[in-house]
C-alpha cells in the first residue's frame, strides 16, 4: 500500500529527527527528492559537497523498507566511501552489508542478501559486474538501485572509469517499477543531459548552488619539491593550519615520501593510495582509523581517497601538486570544512605538475595500433592468455590491461577461465569518440591552469566551471580578502625539505622469476641479484633533474656532485659487504656509464673492472613488457672473455626503468662465478603509479 504525501513527508521528517533531533528540517531540495523516489521515478541530484545527498537514499530505505519493499543496491565507487556510507546507514537503524575485492566469502553474503536480512547493500562496480553477484542477481528483490558519484557513469565526466560505464547496460534491465537515484557533487551542464539520456525516462533533476561558504582558498606557485615540503612542515608544524587534515598527491611515490619527510620532523602522518590486494588495503584502513580518530595530523593521499569520503572536522585540505581538472579539485576540496565555519584550503602548483596531467590525459586510452594488435591476436586464437598476448605483443603490461579493459567493456571480447575469446561483434576502433573526451580533457586542464593565475573569487570561478552562475564572491578568499597564511618558507624548512629529498634514494628490488616469453616458460631465475640502490626520480627536484640535464648535455659527463653523492650512498654497502670491484652496464657508441663508473670507483677507494660486453640489438627503452625487455637484454649482454670475477660487485647504469637490463646482467656475472651483484643506479624513469 503507498503511503499518502502528507502521511509519506511525515514518516519522512520522524526518520529524519530520529537521527538529527528535534529540531532538524530537511535542506531545500532534499524532501523533495525522497518524494520523486518514493513515487519510483528516477531521480538525479547534483548538490554541492556536504548538502546530504545519502541522506535521501537512506531515508527511501527505511520508508521502502517499512512498505515490506526489497533491498537497496548502493554502487560506490571508493571503499573508503563505502565505510562512511556503511556508519551513516547503521546510525538510521539499517542493517547494511558491504560487497567489495576485501570480501573473502562474496557466494555467503550473496545468500543472505537474497534471504532479505539486509536493508541495503554498498557494492563497487567492479564487484557488481562479477561472476558472483551476476549470478546471484536473479534470486535478489532490488527495491531501489543508487549510483553514488554518478558523473562517473558519463563518457564526459571526469573519471572514465570502465566499470562505471557499464551501469549504463543496467538501468534499461530493471523492472519499470524499481526507482533509480543517481547522485553526484559534480556534473557541469554537458553531464547533467548524459545522465538524463542515460537514466530515461522523465527524470526529476535536484540542482542546487555549489559553493560552500567555509572553504578559504588560496594559490601558491612555488616550482620545487623543496620549498613545497618546506611550506606544508612549516605551517603544520608551526600550528598556522590547525586540526587535522587531508594532503593530496598525483602519485603515490609522492604520497609515501611526503608522509615520511612528516613524520621525520615530528608531525604524525599516514599515507593512501590504491594498493593491488586486500592485505595491502588493510594498510589503508588502519590509516583512514587513525585518521578517523585524530590520531595523526595529515593523511597524505592520491585521488583515491577524492570522493564523498565524510569527516567532518577536516580543517585543511592541501594540494602538493595541481589536480588535473576543475572537477577532480571540487571533490577534493570538498571534504574539508562540513562541520566546521572555517577551513583552510592550500593549492601548491609549479610548471611541472604540467608534465605529470599531461601524462595522465595522453594515455588514457588505447591507442588504434595497440587494441588492433590485440584484437588480431584474439581473432587467431581460440582463447589466449594475457601472459601470451605480452609475449608475442611488444607492449607494456599496464597498457595491454587498458587495452582488453576497453575490448571487454566494449563487448569485443569476453573474458572466461584466464583467457580471452572474441564475440560476434565486429572491432571498430571509435577514434572520434576518444579524440572528442581526449580534447575535453585537455581543455579541462587548460581551466585548471586559468584557476591559478585567476585574479578572480577561487569559490566564484570553480562554480562557474560547473555551470553554477549563481555563485557570488565568497569575500574570504585569497583573491578576495587578505590572506592571514603566506607562500613564502623559512630557511630552517627549506633546509630541512632540500636535505630530506636529496637524502632519498629508491630501492631496486631484484626480479626473482624469468617472464613468459615465446621462447621460455615462467620459472624463477637461478641466480638473483642483491638489493640494490637508485639514486633518484629521473627529471625530479635534486640529483634526478642533475641527471637528466648531464645525460644528454655537450660535456658528455655526469657532474662531480652525482659522483660524490653516489659515493656517499655506497661507502656503507662496500664497507659492510667488503665489495672491492665496480663495474658497469656497457653502451654502444657512448662512454658516459663508464667514465661515471671509473671515476665513482676511484672515489670509494675500489677498481673499476669492465666484465660485460654489448652486441648491437633493439634499443631497450624501445622494449614495452617484462617478456620483450627481458629477452631483448639476454640477446645484447655477455661477459668478457678470461675475465677474472670478483665475488661482489656493483653493476651501475645511469637509467633503470623495467629492471631487466640489471636482472640480465647480475645473472651473466653469476653464472660465471660471481657471488653477489648489487645494482646501482642514478635515475629511475619508470612510469608514475596513482
């Protein structure tokens, strides 16, 4: 039996102050959103961070619920999210469940799903599309499916998120009378008339204004990593940002070395970013509690933690480098300040932050060459692995996973047992389509970029990017208003950031197990090397950008300031191992490793000793994937004839990027009577993680 409107908005307001109090009233917009809900028509809100979009599908829960209707479906994107969402729901008198990658046992909480003991269900996108739930599916009473953080479901949102993208094949699939409620902070014009086409039907949209008025924003360029983790000890550590807070990072090498420079000079702080298993996401959780519980002052994190994660009292967020578009920052800043009358918001930016967007839009799709390889392999083979298609295919591991993401998601390819098969659709490469989200997001970036040299209101000019026109000058921004905090940084602190960063170096870690490749089976490598030791980022703040400038200048030699910080690093290696013997990777046509080398020996009191030899082969930065670097250095190196081999010795080269150059090389030596190798190298120039 439907509940009458009067009756409905008062069961509504009684669920509401149950939670709140006496005293709460719904926010404009917010009743009537249930109410669409409620009357099972499909609802998109687009609301500023902080206005209570769950808010509306819980309470629909608790009112379905009481009607004896089935569970509510959450799709969420975050799990960090997904543990607010789970807290908030509890609060409300919901029994909730979570399915995600840290669910061990997904078949056992399915079964109790389908025998209706839980009110509503969080679950990734990833986890839906799953063999496990899909399945399942057809046992499950749905009384309301949610799409928190809907943008993600549009080609033109911020965040092409393949899994997202597949909602769109489910919204026609369920009962006409099931309501669906999307729900997103950040949707311009051009997203909020996607959402709509793709929800169909006749959709009530919530819009509202998006600026929130405790955010106080300010720009600082500052172009080094020096002074930007100079800034942000200063100001924390001197109490000018009070509470605590979150940091944001591009990547997550950025994340672990910022965390660690804190805690180093006395403010507690944790890291966060995507790991590659449930253990590892365990790490995540035991940071988010001690976040929780104002046990650190920052949690230094990539955009990983960027959306709808709900603290209240965050009273800063800072950004070490500029985000990629208007969007991305909205979320983010928008985790700051719910509870609070004020909170501080820092973005710190220099030209480089250029090169790392840069990066990140060029690549995010496959190109026509790599997924037409791909496909044809597909097409020639009835079923094939993905360790086979990287052996005969020269390409690097994360773009072949791009590459069959988009061909699975597409429908070009279906996935079963470990291999891949192709279905009856016939490939086509949608080369418009990508061009055309490829040129948004560079012109996004573009508007990034206007944000920081804006004379503008910072709240005023974000909105605008999001077709807020409603915004006013928010009269307390950096632009607006004088600023009580400054970009510059004390020497003490610069001294202590320049001493930290140049103090860093990057562990080679060894490879222990020989690729699949078409000529060998994967099998552990006989003889390993040693733990070795990286210098620097290649082209980074310090000795990476002295690197990167001596390598390809005219003098044809690396500066004496990489020799004796390379000298400093090894002295206790070679003490404590009582390694007497350098040497190093071999070059065509350029002495620059080997002069390095002889002089770096001579200033740790050691001999230079040439072992290796290097036959013309493929350049190997040309090699893409573990199975094509591995075998193309196995066909360039070998020992020198009648060498005497010492038994340990460093093997240094300028560049490391996949490893298997040092791999291959430490393996030649040993198998000649070599007792230990320990890589060393100036510069690693593999790709960023995020």
């Amino acid at each position: 039996m439907q509940i009458g409107e009067t009756a409905l908005f008062r069961r509504a307001m009684q669920i509401l102050r149950a939670l709140y109090g006496e005293d709460a009233e719904f926010r404009e917009g917010q009743y009537e959103a249930i109410e669409a809900v409620m009357k099972s028509r499909r609802v998109l809100v687009v609301r500023k961070t902080g206005w209570g979009k769950s808010l509306i599908y819980f309470i629909c829960t608790k009112l379905f619920r009481m009607q004896g209707r089935g569970v509510t479906f959450v799709v969420s994107p975050l799990l960090a999210l997904m543990q607010n969402q789970a807290e908030a729901a509890e609060k409300l008198g919901l029994s909730c469940v979570s399915l995600n990658s840290t669910v061990p046992d997904k078949r056992a909480v399915l079964k109790e799903i389908a025998a209706d003991k839980y009110d509503l269900v969080l679950v990734t996108p990833e986890t839906l599309f799953g063999k496990e739930v899909q399945a399942a599916l057809k046992e499950i009473r749905i009384g309301l499916f949610v799409i928190d953080e809907a943008h993600c479901i549009s080609d033109w949102g911020h965040d092409f998120r393949l899994d997202y993208c597949n909602l769109k094949k489910v919204i026609p699939e369920l009962p006409s009378n099931v309501p669906i409620l999307a729900t997103t902070a950040t949707a311009n014009e051009r997203v909020v008339e996607d959402l709509e086409a793709q929800l169909g039907g006749s959709v009530h949209i919530s819009r509202g204004p998006l600026t929130r008025e405790s955010l106080f924003i300010r720009v600082y360029k500052m172009q080094s990593s020096a002074l930007r983790y100079g800034w942000i000890l200063e100001n924390l550590k001197e109490g000018k940002l009070r509470g605590n807070g979150i940091i944001y990072c591009l990547t997550r090498m950025d994340c672990i070395h910022l965390a660690d420079f804190l805690n180093a000079n006395g403010v507690p702080a944790v890291s966060y970013f995507s790991r590659s298993d449930a253990k590892a996401e365990e790490i995540n959780s035991r940071a988010l509690e001690k976040f929780r519980k104002n046990e650190v002052k920052a949690i230094v994190a990539t955009v990983k933690l960027g959306m709808g994660y709900d603290k209240g009292d965050i009273a800063f967020v800072i950004h070490y480098q500029m985000p990629r578009d208007i969007v991305t920052y909205y979320q983010q800043i928008g985790r700051a300040g719910r509870n609070l009358e004020r909170a501080e918001v820092i973005l710190l930016c220099g030209k480089e932050d250029d090169d790392v967007i840069s990066y990140f839009i060029e690549t995010a799709f496959p190109t026509q060459r790599e997924m037409t390889a791909v496909m044809d392999l597909i097409l020639e083979n009835d079923g094939i692995g993905k360790a086979q298609i990287a052996a005969k295919l020269n390409l690097r591991n994360a773009r072949l996973e791009k590459v069959l993401n988009f061909l699975e998601n597409d429908g070009y390819a279906s996935f079963d047992d470990g291999n891949y098969y192709a279905t009856a659709k016939k490939f086509v490469y949608d080369a418009e389509h990508y061009d055309a989200i490829t040129e948004i997001r560079r012109r996004e970036a573009q508007k990034m970029r206007e944000f920081t040299e804006t004379k503008e209101c910072y709240s005023k000019f974000i909105a605008n990017c999001l077709d807020d026109f409603t915004a006013e000058n928010c009269g307390h921004c950096a632009n607006c208003a004088e600023d009580p905090l400054s970009g510059e940084v004390s020497l003490r602190y610069r001294m202590l950031a320049s001493e930290y960063i140049n103090g860093l170096t990057i562990e080679i870690v060894p490879r222990k197990m020989w690729p699949l490749t078409a000529q060998t089976e994967r099998r552990r490598i006989s003889h390993v090397n040693e733990t070795g030791i990286c210098l620097a980022k290649y082209g980074d703040a310090g000795y990476g950008e002295l690197v990167r400038r001596d390598k390809y200048s005219a003098k044809k030699r690396f500066c004496d300031e990489l020799v004796g910080k390379s000298r400093e690093v090894l002295l206790p290696l070679i003490r404590e191992k009582k390694i007497g013997h350098i040497t190093c990777v071999p070059s065509l046509g350029s002495d620059l490793v080997e002069e390095f080398a002889r002089r770096l020996a001579q200033s740790c009191g050691i001999s230079f000793v040439p072992l290796l030899a290097k036959s013309p082969a493929r350049p190997q930065k040309t090699m893409e994937n573990s199975a094509h670097q591995c075998m193309n250095a196995l066909n360039s190196f070998s020992v020198l004839p009648d060498v005497k081999m010492p038994p340990r010795v460093i093997l240094a080269d300028d560049i490391i990027d996949s490893g298997w150059t040092m791999t291959v090389c430490g393996y030649l030596l040993m198998q000649r009577g070599c007792e230990e190798v320990y890589p060393f190298a100036l510069a690693d120039s593999s790709h960023v993680e995020i």
